[in-house]
C-alpha cells in the first residue's frame, strides 16, 4: 500500500469546492479515459454507505474502481468537510480522505490516498504514488474551476 497527498487552493468558497469535487457526474469530462458507470450522483446525494464504480479504460480493456463512502459532513459555516471513501475494487484497493476548508481566498482541498494496485509489487510504490499524485492533482484542479 503507498500513499499520497494532493492539496489544492482555490478561489471558490468551500461549499463550492466541496460540491464541484464530490460531483460524480462531472468527473466523466474531467478524468481521461474514465466513465463513472454506477453511482452518478450529485455531491449532496452522496451519503455514508452510497456505492459508486468508475471504469477506466479504452473498449474492452479496463477495470473497474468500485467506491463505497464511509462517512461524509459537507462544510457548514467555519466548519470543515471531511468524506471517507473505500475502494473495493478489484485492481485498486485502499481509501481516500477528502478535506474541504475555508481559508482567506477561498478553500483549500486536501486529498490523502492510500492505494494499493494488483500486481504492483510494493518495491515499485514510488511509481504509483508519483503517478496518482500528478493525475489526481490535475483532476482535482479542473474541478475546482468548473471544467
């Protein structure tokens, strides 16, 4: 299992940040090569047990990431959102924690994944890492601007 730490500033407000992350539905045009399959919903109709599954991959060749939220509070006032989601899929393995909080300019985003991938031997985590972290960090930043 490796992890990684993405943070992202952004001038949007944390109710914003926290409901253009968490928006399944714009994650098709956001994410190459990346179809959220089951689950498309809308960051408010997220709650702790809803499952989702996003499949990457081009025709037939691909695997699905099946999600399951473990608990989610949206940012309220001076508070912070916090989401705790599983990945039991069959390729990835592991869990994310989401940070959604206010600072002067807007919010700051803090996403922590632990990942395991089938088949990477754990000597080579350094190379997932390195990956995840390039790809979410850009995933992430479209989000935040609304792509």
């Amino acid at each position: 299992m490796a992890t990684f730490r993405v943070w992202v500033s952004s001038a949007v407000p944390p109710d914003e940040a926290w409901r253009r992350v968490l928006d399944l539905r714009a994650h098709d045009r956001v994410i190459p090569l990346t179809r959220v399959t089951t689950g498309r919903s809308a960051a408010a109709d997220l709650t702790a047990g809803s499952r989702f599954v996003a499949r990457t991959g081009m025709g037939p060749v691909g695997f699905d990431d099946a999600m399951v939220v473990e608990s989610i509070t949206p940012p309220r006032a001076a508070e912070p959102g916090s989401a705790r989601i599983r990945k039991e899929g069959k390729v990835v393995r592991g869990s994310i924690d989401l940070h959604v909080q206010a600072t002067p300019g807007g919010s700051a985003v803090s996403w922590t994944q632990d990942i395991d991938v089938r088949g990477v031997p754990r000597a080579l985590g350094w190379l997932t890492v390195g990956a995840s972290r390039a790809a979410y960090g850009w995933a992430l930043r479209r989000l935040l601007r609304g792509d």
